[in-house]
C-alpha cells in the first residue's frame, strides 16, 4: 500500500513562521533528491495514469494518490528523547516517500493531567520549532500530534501543523474535553487542567483539504460532518484510547465517521506502555471512505504507510450520492464560529 503524492495546487500561509515568507505560495512537486530519478511506486504510476500535466495559475500537476505516513511514537518521561525519536521517525518516514507525517496526541510529554503544566509550551516553542524545521528540511506536511500548550495562562491541548516551507499552516485546540466516569474501570477529567478549544480546524495542501480533531473529538459525528461539508477528504485524529475504550469503540468509530462522510480518516496513537499512569490502546489506523481498515498498527512504537486514494473516494461518492442526497429542508449541522 506504499505509494507518494497527488493532486497539486497553491497553498496560503496562515502567517509567518520561522524560515518561510508569510503569504507564500506552496506549489509542490514530487520531492526527491537533486538529480536522481523518480522512485516507482504504486502511487506514482497511479499519477500518470489518473493524469499527466495540468498547468495554469493554480495547478502544477495532478495526480490521484499519495503516501501518508502515521508515527505511532513511544513517549518517555524525557521531553527532548521525544522530540529526538520523533524528528528521526519524521525523516524516516520522508526517506520512505510519505509527503503528509502526523504524529501522536501528547507526543512531547506523558498523558496526564499531573503532567500537563509540567510539560506545557507557548507555541511557537521548543517542540514545535523542531516540527517546523524538519517539515521544512523533508519538504513535508507535518502534523504534530498534540502537545500541552500554554497561553493566556490557560492550558490547551493542542496540534500545530508545518507545510512542506516550514509555515505554521494550523493550530487545533482540542475542543471537546476527555472527561468520563466508567465505574470501576476509568475515571479521568482533562477539564481539571485544561481549557477547550472553540473552532474547528482545516488546512489546504497540495493534495485535498484536512480536517483536524485530537482523541475525543472524534466521538462527535457533527464536527466530521461539518468537516465533509467544508470540502474535506481526510480527516486526521491524534488520539491517546485507553485499555477500556480503545478495544470497545476506536476502530468502530473510525470507520463510521468515514463511512458517513465519504472520506479517509486516520488516527495516531502513542505506543503502548504497560508501565505508564495511562496506558494507550495504540492500533493507529487509516479507514478509507467504503469503511475498509486499510492500514493498522499493533501497539508497539512503528511507522504505519498507507495511500489516500482520492480517485476511490471521487468513484465512491459518485456511487453512492449521498452528500447531495441530504435532505437539507428536513434536517442540518451548521458551523457556528
């Protein structure tokens, strides 16, 4: 299921970062070494036969698959270790022709609410100047799985996303917090230590239009709707499932966000660690928009590949219409803010 990139196009910096122009124009080609030959993979046979060149002022090439690479990273107690392993596994996967990288919920620090104002960064800061210097240096989009992010004296778990320039493209704030009572099996408050996040969060790449949620927003089918109503094709969730809910509910659903919005969604969990406060389920995963598991981890640290075809999600929205078979005059989700 290897493959590497699809459909390009022109990308707007949502502001300045570190190393990139404010504003710039991200028209992205097939990354490779200077001088050496395109590598043959599924994916880019799939590109020249879904379609050749298309240049005019917004599209360079087009193509109709390309490779996503989740890093399942175990997490230690040691911020920089993280932030090493991470950034090697990021290169790792760019070595491997992935041109979209994400990572996992709390992939800097241990999950816990005792660990957050201990581990909690202003952004841009130290874990997330990393990201954007090794999106730049692998000419990658980068998702950073989630970090503890203090601002205005509140904490927020947050994912910050870097284009292939090193641009700061997205900032998600969890928005729905992990708080739950299942007697005799888990308890736990994120909104002991945490404050939520009050807007979705997408962002254009050379490819399609992603969505974004961390762990628990994914129990809410109205903001993947909404996501899908925005144009979305892949959804990407970096989530932390525990021993109870992980088997119970993480691949159901996955797939049932996928299956009623037509699109990809892949989610990234940290590794399992039997010896830590909250132990991950792990299983990251990648369902395609029939429902199909198409790539899944086990729970130990590993790289999951995977193509997100977009020519199989075009043909399956067309064979089953139901995005523009809603019944908008019975029923409706709406964005508010």
């Amino acid at each position: 299921m290897l493959g590497a990139v699809t459909a390009c196009g022109t990308v707007q910096g949502e502001g300045s970062w570190p190393g990139a122009a404010p504003g710039t124009d991200r028209d992205t080609e097939l990354a490779r070494p200077a001088g050496s030959a395109p590598q043959e993979t599924p994916a880019n046979r799939a590109c020249l036969a879904f379609g050749a060149l298309k240049q005019n002022s917004k599209h360079v090439l087009q193509c109709s698959a390309f490779r996503l690479a989740l890093i399942q990273l175990h997490v230690s107690g040691v911020k920089s270790d993280n932030l090493q392993r991470a950034c090697g596994l990021v290169r790792e996967a760019s070595a491997k022709g992935a041109k979209l990288v994400a990572l996992p919920e709390c992939f800097n620090s241990p999950y816990g609410t005792q660990y957050f104002k201990e581990y909690a960064e202003k952004i841009p800061g130290e874990s997330t100047q990393k990201l954007s210097e090794v999106a730049k240096e692998c000419s990658i989009y980068l998702i950073g799985g989630s970090i503890p992010e203090e601002d205005g004296g509140k904490l927020y778990n947050t994912c910050a996303v870097f284009g292939p320039d090193g641009a700061l493209l997205a900032k998600h704030r969890k928005v729905h917090l992990f708080d739950i009572n299942v007697p005799g099996k888990i308890q736990f408050k994120e909104s002991e230590t945490l404050s939520p996040g009050n807007s979705f969060s997408m962002f254009d790449t050379s490819y399609c239009k992603v969505g974004l949620g961390i762990c628990y927003d994914m129990r809410f089918a109205e903001m993947a709707q909404i996501y899908s109503q925005k144009g979305c094709q892949l959804l990407i969730y970096p989530g932390a499932f525990n021993m109870t809910t992980g088997p119970a509910h993480w691949e159901l659903l996955q797939r049932g966000r996928a299956v009623d919005n037509q699109l990809y969604v892949a989610t990234v969990s940290p590794a399992r660690d039997e010896n830590a406060s909250y132990v991950a389920w792990g299983h990251s995963t990648v369902v395609n928009p029939w429902g199909e598991v198409i790539a899944k981890a086990g729970a130990e640290e590993t790289v999951v590949y995977t193509d997100i075809d977009l020519k199989k999600l075009a043909e399956i929205r067309q064979q089953i219409p139901i995005l523009s078979q809603k019944r908008s005059d019975l029923y409706g989700v709406e964005m508010k803010k």
